[in-house]
C-alpha cells in the first residue's frame, strides 16, 4: 500500500464484478473509500465484505441500475452525504449486445446505448454539480477497444462505446478550467466474468482462447487488476495535466495493421 488515494472518496459503477471489483480493491488498498454501485446488490455485498474485512468501514453498497437517472442521483446524493464528498466517479457498469444488425431488436439496441453509454452519462450528470462546487473531481469512463477499432459480429457495443469517448472528450474541456478531468480507459480483452461468459458461449471456447492469445503481441489476455492500476493512476493527482483523452490498454494489438 502507498497511500495514493489517501482520505479520497470515490464512486465506482459496476463494482460487483470484473474491472470494477479491481478498481475497488485497488482504490482501497491505495488508502480511499468506496461507494460500491451496482445492479447486483449481492455481488457488490461481497466486495464490500472482502473490503471492509481488511480496511473497516471504507467500503458501501448501493443497489441501483445505471439506466435509472432518478435512481443513480439519489445514490450520489447519499454517497456524498455518507462520505462528505465524491472526488473521484469510475464509470465501470457495461454490458456486451452483440448482434447481426439486421436481427437486433429495437429493445437491445436501446439496452446497449442506455447502459453502456447514457448509464455514465447519468451518474457524470449528478456527480457534476459538488465536484465543480469543489472545484475538483476525477472521472475516469471504462471504454473499450471497441470504441477505436471495429472487430466483425460486435455490433451495437462499438457505437456506444465510441459515444463514451465523445462523452470523455466533450466534458473533459467543457469543466477543465473548474479543476474537474474527464478521462477514459479503452481495454482490450480482459479476463473478467463477462469475457469468460463470453468465451463460454462459442462453439469452441478454448480454441477461441489460444486464438485471443495468439493474436495478442503479448501472447496473453490482460487482467482486471492491470486495468485498475491504470484507472488508479488517471483518478490521482498525479494525472493532474491528463485530461479529455483516453488510454488505450491492449498490449499493443490494436497497433497491428495486419500480419
Ligand atoms: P463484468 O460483467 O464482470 O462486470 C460488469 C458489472 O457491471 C457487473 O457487476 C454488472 O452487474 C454491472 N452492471 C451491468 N449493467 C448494469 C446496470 N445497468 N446498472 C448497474 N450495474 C450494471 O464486466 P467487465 O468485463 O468487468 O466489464 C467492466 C467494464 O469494462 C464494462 O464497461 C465493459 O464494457 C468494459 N470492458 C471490458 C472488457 C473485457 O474484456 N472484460 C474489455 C473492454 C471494456
């Protein structure tokens, strides 16, 4: 532990599981404490557990869904009131829609943008007005790849994470001169509940694996703990001049043009 978020207070989204866990874990260890946001109220209970057994009292839980605005405000008001103040929002919560565009549903394409993309919109939208009244806030959105690159049979999660870089972008200059940063993280394939869930539902999931592998420079997927010490980093005021930009974290593949 080096104390990089000591006395930091930070909301993180999608905390049951996956990436957001991590950053959970990472940012206590690192001295903050944690409003633990997710749909999975038992999950979230879990991580608050394994949190708190270690570093009493620094970890919460709110149940909320991040398509609900009205929801997600309620939670920042109580987790403001909770802790004092929010200085750092880790957008986490997504969902992967993959379909054929022509047999997607009008209900999953709206899923796909509601969570992904207007989901951290809203929890942006009620952290905003404390953070600019401090004059100070980190917000860090988890992206994707996907936002940069098309991979074939992944429509409509590219378009809601290209819009999150936009969001990323947008309101990185829009509140820089009030001491509030916008940043984003664009993984590329982590090893995380939902890319297992992924993987298990091919015809083949350990062939894809060594294929995943294989087309990876480093010959190897990444870790949700990796991308936790890079949102650790963003979210600290040792990023302080980084802003409105978005780290791509995918061991170099998607630098290659072909092979
Ligand atoms: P995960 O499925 O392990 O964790 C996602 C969490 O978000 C879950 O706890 C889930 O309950 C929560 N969640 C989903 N929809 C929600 C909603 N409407 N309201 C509240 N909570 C909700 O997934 P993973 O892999 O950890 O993904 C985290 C983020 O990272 C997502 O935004 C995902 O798009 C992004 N990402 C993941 C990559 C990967 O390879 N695992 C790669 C690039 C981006």
């Amino acid at each position: 532990m080096t104390d990089r978020l000591h006395d930091k207070t930070a909301l993180i989204t999608g905390a049951a599981s996956g990436i957001g866990a991590a950053i959970a874990d990472r940012f206590v260890a690192e001295g903050a404490r944690v409003a633990l946001v997710d749909r999975n109220e038992a999950g979230a209970g879990e991580v608050a557990a394994r949190l708190n057994a270690a570093h009493p009292d620094r970890a919460r839980v709110w149940a909320a869904d991040v398509t609900d605005a009205e929801r997600i405000a309620a939670v920042v008001a109580e987790a403001q009131a909770h802790f004092g103040r929010l200085d750092i929002l880790i957008n986490g919560a997504g969902v992967n829609v993959f379909a054929e565009p022509t047999e997607l549903s009008a209900a999953d394409w709206r899923r796909c943008l509601a969570v992904n993309l207007e989901g951290a919109w809203h929890a942006i939208q009620a952290v905003l007005p404390a953070m600019r009244k401090a004059g100070y806030g980190h917000i860090v959105n988890i992206a994707s790849v996907h936002g940069h690159r098309i991979i074939p049979g992944a429509f409509p999660y590219p378009v809601a994470k290209h819009g999150l870089i936009g969001l990323t972008r947008s309101l990185g200059v829009q509140y820089a001169a009030e001491g509030i940063r916008v940043n984003s993280i664009s993984p590329g394939l982590i090893r995380t509940p939902a890319a297992e869930a992924w993987l298990a539902s091919l015809a083949d999931p350990e062939a894809e694996r060594a294929r995943q592998r294989e087309i990876l420079p480093c010959k190897r997927l990444g870790e949700a703990s990796e991308v936790a010490y890079a949102a650790l980093f963003l979210a600290s005021d040792e990023a302080r001049f980084i802003n409105a930009t978005d780290l791509t974290m995918d061991g170099g593949r998607s630098q290659i043009y072909h092979d």
